[in-house]
C-alpha cells in the first residue's frame, strides 16, 4: 500500500513516519527545495517546541477548536513531543516561562536527525515536486522542473499549510484545487498577526522599531467581563506586532472584520493603579518639563510617552486623574490586520466537520489532511508545533490504518 504525503513541514514529515510506522510505502513531495524550511525559521530565534503548563491550560489555548485538537493531543501532546525529540538525540527543557526548548535551543540538528531517521525507515523523498491537483484515473498531478509528473498512490495526506510565508513554501495555493472538489474551506486569515495604527509622522520616524516592555493589554469580552494580558511588543512603520499582540491577534481581527475596526487597550504602567498614578502626577513639577516629570513621577519615558503623545489630548495631559487612567487604559485603534503572507500563522482551512476522526475528508475517500490546513488556530508558545505534529501523526497513522482495512476487506 503506498501513501503519498505532500508537505514537508512538521505535520507533513510526522505524517510520513508514522504513515511508515504503519506498514505503508511512503513518498514524501514537496515544492521547494528542501523539507522544514518554515521549522527552520520558526527556530531561528530558539525553537519552542511545546509548552510545559497544565493539559487545562494547554488546552484552552485553542479556544473553539479545543474539542477537535483535544484528541490529537490526547494520542501525541506535550510530554509524547519532548520523548519523541529525545529519542532523536536532542534533549529539552522548559525555560522560566514554561516554554520547552531543545537544549542547544536550535531547529536544524533536530531537523536533520529526523530526516535521517525517516530515509533509513524507508520514506522517499521527492523535492522540488509542486503539488497541481488531479490527472486521469486520479493520479496526483505534481508540477516539476522536468514538466509534469503524474502519481499514483493508494492514499494521501495533504500537509500543505496555511498562507502565511509563501516564500517558504504556504502559500494557500491548494484551496481552489479542493474547492474544485466541492469541499468548502473556511476562508484563510492571518493569525498571530501584527496591525495598522496609522502613525502620525512624527511617531512613526522616531519610534519604529522600538520594543514596549512591561505593559500589559485589557481585553474586553461581548459580555463586558475584562482579561489582563501582560508582555511586550514592538512598534512597526505601520502599527505594532509581537509577543503580547500576537496572544490577543484572534480576538482584534474579529473585532476589525465585524465593526470595521478593533480598539487595543494598553496599561503602560501595570505595577501602579489610577489613585497612585494620580497622587504622583499631581504633585507640582515646578520648572520641570512634563516629559521629566511624567518620568520622575510615573516612569513614562520613550516611547511609552510617546504613545501617550500620540492619543491623549493637552487637555487631559494638564489633569492628573485623566492622564492617569491614559496611562491605565491608553486606546489605540488598529485599522486592519498586516496581510497573511506576513503572519506567523493562518486561521481558516478545512473544516473539522468536513473530516472523519482519522482526518480523511469524507467526500473525497483516502484524502487526508494534516496541519494548518485544518481550521485551527493558536497563540505562539509551542501551541502550534504541537498540534502541527500531532495532527500530522494522526493523519499518517490514519491514512495507513484506512488502507489495512480496505486490503482486508477486499479479501
């Protein structure tokens, strides 16, 4: 039985070895000229494998989706990733945020050792093979630097990815070929996403670039109860992106695509409250300027008092108790999402109820996804490597497991 698997991010190679595991001849294909190039990337800063908090919390990161990835975790979570990657040589370990990291903190030997361990199990990789639809009697139809090539396989696992870095190889090009099908894909959106602010001239030259530490974001849910996100970010030439921003993406593209626009509410000081704040800032400042003594007295300095310059009004700079709650609950509107090419991550795919419990699409039989194709989303902290691989083993052990039963049955 042979499982052609096309995609060689993690869900793909996952896929591919426990496709192998389950006694199918497996070919991997993938467009570009190398495997695990977004991995690469994703680890170039240190790779954050999984997270090390409560299977509760764990959980609750995926928020709608949380009963559909709740299986797969169940069968490949956390503590199964960081066994796995031991068994490939690389050690972890969890850093002061709870994050697991290998300990060399890096992707490519662990890449590499995984590669390795898969072409000595036998999977057969075909790179530089663009996947292009369906050719006669249903052969997989790749596109290649020699022209055309036309496929066979008993099963496939489609590990695509999402739109996000279409230079490395997602770029969402397989959503016509399915929906040409008749398989609806919920539209494919940025997620971990930076946004426009619109900048005044001033700000945009003198702080683009600049980090925003110890801040914290107040998100306000439909019911009016309010969650308290502490971190940092950065301000971009165009709006902010980043850490903080990153974990409440989801809830402001919403925001932006129903009302238009999304307000971002920042605590520049999370340390102090408003009667403090404002016992402090009303105290003379004599010849002082009011950058210093937002300084001396609130710890306002850079670009925190430039953003402070960029929303709040004279009028309320002269009252300590509207400058105070400023700098409690700063408004900022953000005008629209950066595009997908240049998120971290993609909301949107196919839809888990257009899937069978082995991930095969129903209405196309021994079709099988994987990875941030599905409609999934999650905040970056190891939440999406994880249900990348492990929705990937699913889909491999899945597609080999559809096959041992057919071959049985046909007997």
């Amino acid at each position: 039985m042979k499982i052609a698997i096309i995609g060689g991010g993690p869900a793909g190679l996952m896929a591919a070895e426990s496709a192998r595991a389950g006694g199918a001849e497996v070919d991997l294909y993938d467009a570009m000229a190398s495997v695990g190039r977004k991995f690469l990337l994703a680890g170039k800063g240190g790779l954050n494998l999984t997270h090390s908090e409560s299977s509760e919390k764990f959980l609750a990161r995926y928020g709608d989706r949380r009963t559909q990835i709740e299986p797969l975790l169940a069968s490949f979570g956390p503590d199964a990733l960081r066994d796995w990657a031991k068994k490939l040589g690389v050690d972890t370990f969890v850093g002061s945020s709870g994050r697991v990291f290998p300990k060399d903190l890096k992707a490519a030997p662990l890449l590499r050792a995984w590669i390795r361990r898969l072409r000595k199990a036998g999977v057969r990789f075909h790179l530089h093979h663009r996947w292009s639809g369906w050719g006669g009697q249903g052969a997989l139809c790749f596109s290649t630097p020699e022209g055309s090539r036309f496929v066979q396989a008993d099963a496939a696992v489609l590990a695509l990815g999402g739109g996000s870095w279409p230079k490395l190889g997602s770029d969402g090009s397989w959503v016509p070929l399915l929906a040409e099908r008749g398989l609806h894909i919920a539209s494919l959106q940025p997620a971990n996403c930076g946004f426009d602010v619109g900048w005044s001239e001033h700000f945009r030259v003198k702080f683009a670039g600049h980090p925003v530490k110890s801040v914290a974001i107040i998100m306000r849910s439909d019911t009016g109860t309010e969650s308290w996100h502490p971190g940092e970010f950065v301000i971009t030439e165009t709006g902010v992106e980043g850490g903080v921003i990153y974990a409440v993406s989801a809830a402001l593209r919403d925001e932006i695509r129903t009302k238009g626009a999304a307000t971002l509410r920042l605590d520049l000081a999370p340390d102090r409250d408003v009667p403090r704040l404002a016992h402090d800032l009303a105290r003379p400042r004599g010849k002082r300027t009011m950058a210093t003594h937002l300084q001396r007295q609130a710890h306002i300095e850079g670009v925190k008092a430039g953003l402070l310059r960029e929303v709040v009004t004279k009028e309320d700079f002269a009252d300590p108790i509207r400058l105070a709650v400023a700098i409690k609950s700063l408004p900022l509107r953000l005008a629209a999402t950066r595009p997908l090419a240049e998120a971290i991550s993609t909301a949107g795919g196919v839809p888990f109820d257009a899937l069978d419990k082995r991930l095969m699409i129903r209405s196309l039989s021994g079709l099988f996804c994987a990875g941030e194709m599905l409609d999934w989303e999650a905040p970056t902290g190891g939440y999406l490597l994880t249900a990348c691989f492990s929705s990937g083993k699913a889909a491999g052990a899945g597609a080999a497991a559809w096959l041992t039963e057919r071959q049985c049955n046909e007997k």
